[in-house]
C-alpha cells in the first residue's frame, strides 16, 4: 500500500512533527480528531470516513478550526508532504 507523509505544525509549541504512514493508518491515528472535529453543529461539516489522503488532510485541519474556535485551544495544521 502507498504510504503518505503529513506534516504537522503545532501552533502552541511552534514545532513540525512527521507522520507517516498508510490512508487506513492516519485514518486510525486521527480518528478522534475527525470525530471530535464533527460534533459541533453549525461548523464546518467534517466526514469522519475520508476516502484520499487530501481529503483527510481537508478534514483534519477543519476538524481542528472547529473545536479551537469554539474552545479557545491552540490549533495544529496539517499538510501533505511533497515526496
């Protein structure tokens, strides 16, 4: 299976951290961020099952504007890493 790299820059500790692995592991790994990310209504809509990498990389960081919008929580930015 094709394995994604995503960056990860965390707004309160101003530092990047590599994740890597396959769709269905990020998926894994993220999954209650995706979750967390959808159960604010009146937000962006966030789909907790996405089908490509750039959908969930889209998914993840509204996730995070959501629930750090509504919480006051320093938010985190992800993005694909070019190979």
């Amino acid at each position: 299976m094709k394995t994604f790299k995503i960056e990860v820059y965390s707004f309160d500790t101003k530092q990047t951290i590599l994740v890597e692995g396959t769709l269905s592991e990020l998926i894994d790994r993220y999954k209650s961020t995706l979750i967390r990310g959808s159960q604010y209504f009146d937000k962006k809509k966030v789909l907790i099952n996405p089908k490509s990498i750039s959908s969930l990389i889209n998914n993840l960081n509204k996730s995070y504007c959501n629930f750090s919008n509504i919480k006051g929580l320093q938010s985190k930015k992800f993005k694909l890493k070019d190979k």
